[in-house]
C-alpha cells in the first residue's frame, strides 16, 4: 500500500524538496517515531491514507468552475500524520494537539476545513461537537464557511449536511455531530465538550484562555484534537508565540511531547529573505503536486509583494516577513546560539572527567521560589572549555513551574540535573542545601575553585556561607549590557568555533540555550543575554555567563585587559554610566 505521510517525510530528508529546518525535523521525527523501539504509538498507514483519500474526494468550488481536490505532498504529511498514529494497542490516536504554520494563502482554511468535514462525519464518534474557533466570530465563520464550500460544490456531501446558515452551524445527517463557528466575543463554548477544535489564526489571541477552554473540554474524549493553525503573527508576548517556542524545542527533542503533532513551513535563520527560492520553505504551496517543481506564477506574485517590502520597508518590510514569509520578526536580536552550533559542542564528558581540575564557578540565584543554577566552567587542552551546570527548585513549586513553564522539571530532577530542596518548607529557595551540594561536589572531585562570579540580585544572604566553602575571590558580576557584552560575544564565538564542550545529555541545560535570545543593544551597540518571557528560564546560561566573565578576565594573567580587569576587582563596573541592567 502507498504511503503518502512517510513518502513526503523521506523526499523532504532527501534534499529534493525545498524546505527549512524546521519542516525537516518533523519529517525526521515521523521516520525516527517510526523505529523507535518501546515506543507506545504505531503509524498505521492504511488508517491515514484512508484519511487521505477522504480529503482528495472534496470538489473546490470556488472561481470559474468546479474541480476536483488533489492534495499536496505537505498537506498528506499534516493530515496522515493526525489520523495515522495511534496507540499500539487501541483505535485511539496519538496526536491530542497539534500546531501548523506557514505563510499566508498556502491552504490553512483548506486544512481546517477537511479535518471538521472527516472528523464531523467519518471519524465514528455520535452526537458531538466540532468547533471553529478564533477571535471574532467573523473569523471563526472563515473555517465554517470553508466546510460549507466543500458542502455545496458536491452533491453527494451536500445529502450528508443540514446547514443552518442563521446560527453558524453544520449538523451531520450521519452522525449526529455538529460543526460551530465560535468567536472568543462568545460564551456559547463553555460547558461543551469537542471531537474536534480548530484555533484560526492564533497569532491573533491575546490570551491562551480559548485554547485551554477547548483542550480542557476533551479531557474526556478519547482521539479528540484542538489544533492551532495560523501564519507567524506580531504579538511576541502572545501564546501563540509561546507556542510556537515551544513548538521548536520539541522538534529539537529538548522537550518530549508525543502528543503535539507540529508542522512549521518557515525559512532557515541564515536564508536570504530576497533570494525567491527561499520563500518555497515557508510557503509550501509555491511547489507543485510533484513537490520539486516551482510554480512560477505563485513566485510572480511573491516577488511583486518583496519589491514594494524592499522598497517601501518599515511595516511593510515587517508584514513581508511575517504573513508572506511565516518570520516572528524579533528586534532584539535574535538567539544567542545557534542551536546547530550548539549541538555540536555536545560531548560524553562528565563532571566526573574534570576530577582534580582547576575551575570558575558562576552562580545565578532566584527571587523566592524559582530556579536557581549554578556552573563551572574548566580550561581542557586544545583552547576548549568544558561547561557543567547544576540546578535547584523548592520541591513545593514543582508541580506549579511544571504547568507555567511547561518544563519537565520533574523529569530532569530523575536525572540529577535538578535538586529538589525541602528546607525552607519547601516553598523558598533553601540556600543553605545548594552550599552544602556544592561543598559535597568540590570533595567529591577535588575541584579547585579558581574565582566565583555571582550576580548579587538575592545574594546577600547567601555570601557569608559561601565564603567559608570557598578558598578564592568572590566577584559581583554587573548583569548590564556593559558588563556582559564582551563576555557575551566571547561565549558565542566559542560556540560558534566548536571550542565549547558540555554534557550532551544535560537537556536543561540545552533548554536554557534554546530560551535565550539577545537584548537590544544599547546606545553603545553593548548586548547581554536576555529571555522573550518570564517562563523561559535561562538561570543555567546565566550562571555559564557569571563563570565565563571571571574565566574571561583571568585568562593569560589578563594581557591586554588588564584595566578592565581592574575595574571588576574594584566593583566599579558600571557605575559611572548606571546604565539599566
């Protein structure tokens, strides 16, 4: 039997078809789900292709004359992979959520509007809802409104509907179940539970609240969905951008949720924005049903929106990258690092193997209960440096720090790469506990502690202690742009040069790379490490940081900064500017 889902995912891994990294890493993890031994999903091709099949018998209706619908290698990927997986010994599917992107006019009402048809009256389930959701009702009538075309264009779907156009609804003759336009400016969804729930456009929502209302609402129904399908959008403090964030580091395996099926069409970082090929990756409809072919009069169109945005630039500039080319247009920068570099700095070294080893240690301590890390940073032949990171967490504000941040820090905890203390009550961070681990960790190894850096925002309580483990300088690093910047720049182009070696199996730590960005420079061009969101932690890479400015001015007994290293012993940096920090 033809297996469109896994044929697309093995022609996009091939290089024939053009797509980003990220497109590529959801083709990667269907292969990889695929072989996985001891994994509790299955991909049961004859399942999803029947699915498919289903899609491919809707007529489009709208322009000059009816046509059959033939869909595209993308959109057989999306949908065999939604109806395909299921568990290994049930009917019920795998994929409970699901988030698509890509740039704007590339089908995404289309896919809405199949998954309501099949779910409504294929999927076997009676009597219940499928909703179409968005901000304003007008919105949400988008997706209904695309049902009810594919309704109309086919005389044998028309007999299996009763459209009641006055109260947005579809009702199936053969199951019972009803299709509902819903807008956030309604109420009418609370209380009811969905087979099916389709967020439209969530760059637009200001709040997740509709999408926890319709995931809450299936709590209770086996193989229900909620699926979020949108373009990238301008609202980084919004969830879709959360989402989206999130959505990476999942394809990236630094989280693990095999629940959430992903699909993002989306340019690579480095990709020239003016180079018309490129846009192909964030605009999967650009290539033609043999997915390797350009269809020029779709580039045509393309290229007269990116002469008026290179022309014109500012907001139109910024609307070209975002709805035609599917780009969360970030102004402060962009990532610290490059998470290809990134992981090719990992390695099998262990703390274990820097056992009698000179080291500086940088600490980044928390505000109540959150998380607090710890690093060391070691010197190893060949101008590398080994990082090693260490966190801590209250063991009351688990379950709470697992649901805000949406962090498996119960897992990683398993791991040792969290300590959960319970001093303090467990509730505030219990300082006392970290002194004593990292008064165990130095006996252990007999680490030499060389220089500590430490950021003093909550420290004062903590420095008497550490005093006494400590048999060196204890140094007060400015959390500033000025402080930071060559710090910050040295840390990246070490990355960068592959002179950075860490655990490859310390995933929090790799976690806190994918969450930091860089801030805004200030008005001396100066940068520092920064987060988009109080929920993505990056207290590991602020320790590396603290670690890495006393390692940075040390180094080579200072040659040639000796006045800047001056000016950090004294703990005048900054002060003649007072710059923000």
């Amino acid at each position: 039997m033809k297996d469109h889902t896994t044929e697309y995912a093995r022609l996009v891994l091939s290089g024939k078809r053009l797509a980003g990294r990220t497109e590529k890493l959801a083709c990667k993890r269907h292969i990889d789900d695929m072989h996985r031994k001891g994994f509790p999903y299955i991909f049961d091709v004859k399942e999803a292709e029947k699915h498919i099949k289903i899609a491919n018998t809707l007529t489009i209706g709208e322009g000059t004359e009816k046509r059959p619908l033939v869909t595209r290698g993308f959109q057989n990927f999306i949908i065999g992979s939604i109806f395909g997986w299921r568990k290994k010994r049930s009917k019920e599917r795998r994929y409970r959520e699901a988030y698509v992107q890509m740039g704007r006019q590339n089908g995404k009402s289309f896919i809405a509007g199949e998954l309501c048809n099949d779910f409504a009256t294929f999927s076997g389930y009676h009597n219940g809802n499928v909703f179409c959701t968005a901000t304003k009702m007008d919105q949400a009538k988008i997706v209904w409104k695309e049902v009810k075309k594919f309704i109309y264009s086919d005389n044998d779907l028309k007999q299996l509907y009763k459209v009641k156009d006055y109260v947005s609804s579809i009702l199936s003759l053969v199951t019972g179940n009803e299709i509902k336009a819903i807008g956030r400016d309604t109420t009418s969804a609370d209380g009811f539970r969905s087979i099916l729930a389709v967020i439209d456009e969530y760059h637009a929502h200001a709040s997740d609240q509709m999408y926890k209302l319709m995931l809450d609402g299936q709590i209770k129904v086996d193989s229900a969905l909620t699926i979020a399908i949108t373009t990238a959008g301008f609202n980084l403090n919004g969830p879709c951008y959360q989402q989206y964030q999130f959505c990476k580091k999942v394809l990236e395996g630094v989280i693990k949720k095999e629940t959430l099926f992903i699909y993002i069409a989306e340019m690579d970082e480095d990709d020239d924005i003016w180079q018309p090929k490129n846009w192909a990756k964030a605009n999967p409809l650009i290539l033609w049903q043999d997915d390797t072919t350009l269809d020029k009069s779709m580039m045509a169109r393309m290229a007269e929106k990116a002469i008026d945005a290179k022309e014109k630039g500012g907001a139109d500039l910024v609307n070209f990258q975002t709805k035609s080319l599917n780009t969360w247009v970030t102004y402060t920068g962009g990532s610290l690092i490059d998470l290809k570099a990134w992981k090719m700095c990992e390695s099998d070294l262990t703390i274990a193997d820097m056992a009698g080893h000179d080291c500086y240690l940088g600490i980044d301590l928390s505000s109540g209960g959150d998380l607090t890390s710890i690093a060391l940073l070691f010197a190893i032949p060949d101008d590398n440096v080994y990082i090693w990171s260490k966190s801590y967490m209250p063991e009351l504000r688990l379950a709470e720090h697992q649901k805000t941040d949406e962090a498996p820090y119960g897992e990683w905890a398993k791991h040792g790469l969290i300590t959960l203390t319970s001093g303090m009550y467990g509730i505030k961070t219990d300082y006392k506990a970290i002194i004593a681990d990292l008064k165990q960790l130095i006996d252990d190894y007999h680490l030499n502690i060389v220089g500590c850096g430490y950021d003093a925002h909550n420290a004062s309580a903590f420095l008497g202690d550490l005093e006494d483990v400590l048999n060196c300088d204890l140094t007060e690093v400015k959390q500033s742009a000025r402080s930071l910047n060559d710090t910050t720049k040295d840390f990246q182009l070490s990355v960068e040069a592959r002179q950075v070696r860490y655990d490859k199996h310390n995933d929090l730590l790799t976690w806190s790379v994918v969450n930091a960005i860089i801030s805004a420079p200030n008005s001396f061009g100066e940068i520092k490490v920064d987060k988009m969101t109080q929920t993505e932690r990056i207290d590991p890479i602020d320790a590396i940081i603290d670690a890495w400015k006393i390692w940075f001015l040390l180094k080579d007994d200072n040659k040639g900064d000796g006045e800047a290293a001056l000016d950090m012993w004294l703990g005048i940096t900054d002060k003649k500017e007072g710059e923000n920090a």
